[in-house]
C-alpha cells in the first residue's frame, strides 16, 4: 500500500507532466505557426524580419496577448516543468560533470542577460526617438544585428532573450543547490 506521501508525490508528478505537455505543445503550435508564416513573407518578398509574425499576432482576440508572449510563458514553466520532473534522473550525475555544465550555464545566463539588456535599450532608444517626432510604434522596431540581412523585431528579441536568462539562470541555481537527504 503507497503512503500519501507517495500518492501525493505521484499527483505532483503527473501535474508538471501535464503542465509540460501543454507547453510542449504550445511551443511547437507557435513555432510552426511562425516558420510557416515567415516562409510565405520570405517566398513573396526575399526578406524576412526574425520574430515579426509572433509581435504581429494577437491571440485569441486582437488586443490580447501576442504569441511572442506567450511563447516567453511557456518556455519558462515548460523548463520549471522539466526540471522538476527530472531532478531525481540527474541525481547520480559526477560532481566534476554538474561542474561542467554549470559553467556553461553560467556563461548563457551572462550572454542571455546581456543581450535582454542591449535589446531593451535599443529598443527603448528608438520608441524615445519616434517619440519625440510624435510617432507612437512600439512593436515594428527592428535591429538589424547580429545579420543585416536578416534583422530581428526587438519585442521578439528582447523577450526572449529575457525568457533564455530566466531558464539558464535557474538552471545555474538549481545545479548548485546542495542535495537535500531524506531523513
């Protein structure tokens, strides 16, 4: 017979699991939805802005929440999701290799909160100067980095490149976190 310990642990579970599914899934809605959005920009016209069509769209009614937004959401609680799901699988992994990997964590929290800075202040730089010639546009700014062929919308940018330092920050934070013993 299971405790209620287990039959709690097990209902914790199968919450994160569906949880992850749904953002999985949602994930992979919005992806395709984007790839095939852009291809037919880019068949039609040669150019493509990255992230446009996920700042363009608003979903399930106009002046809603755009897909980039919900992209940035499901992103974050899909890791929160995995990570603890899989907190028990990684428990027997070598100390010198959760070394490792927390290194490389590190280095993307630090290049993903730089860049999430860079791009608000860019983007923020170019709402102040429309601004100031009396142009309201805050979602068609564009950066035409790090390819000026291929320029990213910084709503896009800056999101998700706060969405990749939340994940890699808490990863950095959950692999240092000492192991707790069960008493």
């Amino acid at each position: 017979m299971r405790t209620t310990f287990e039959r709690d642990d097990q209902k914790t579970r199968k919450i994160f699991l569906g949880v992850f599914y749904f953002c999985a899934f949602v994930m992979a809605a919005i992806t395709f939805y984007a790839l095939y959005v852009s291809l037919n920009e880019y068949l039609q016209t040669g150019k493509v802005i990255v992230g446009e069509v996920l700042v363009d769209t608003e979903f399930p009614v106009q002046g809603l929440a755009k897909l980039v937004t919900y992209l940035m959401i499901v992103s974050v609680v899909g890791w929160y999701c995995v990570v603890r799901l899989g907190a028990d699988k990684v428990k027997d992994v070598p100390k010198w290799l959760k070394s490792m990997l927390q290194l490389i964590v590190l280095v993307i929290a630090v290049v993903s909160l730089y860049e999430f800075v860079y791009n608000f202040i860019v983007w923020n730089s170019l709402i102040t100067a429309d601004a100031i010639k009396g142009i309201i546009d805050i979602d068609q700014k564009n950066i035409k980095y790090p390819n000026p062929e291929t320029p990213w919308n910084l709503v896009f940018a800056t999101k998700m490149s706060l969405a990749a330092f939340l994940i890699s920050a808490h990863g950095f934070y959950t692999m240092g976190k000492p192991e707790r013993k069960l008493e």
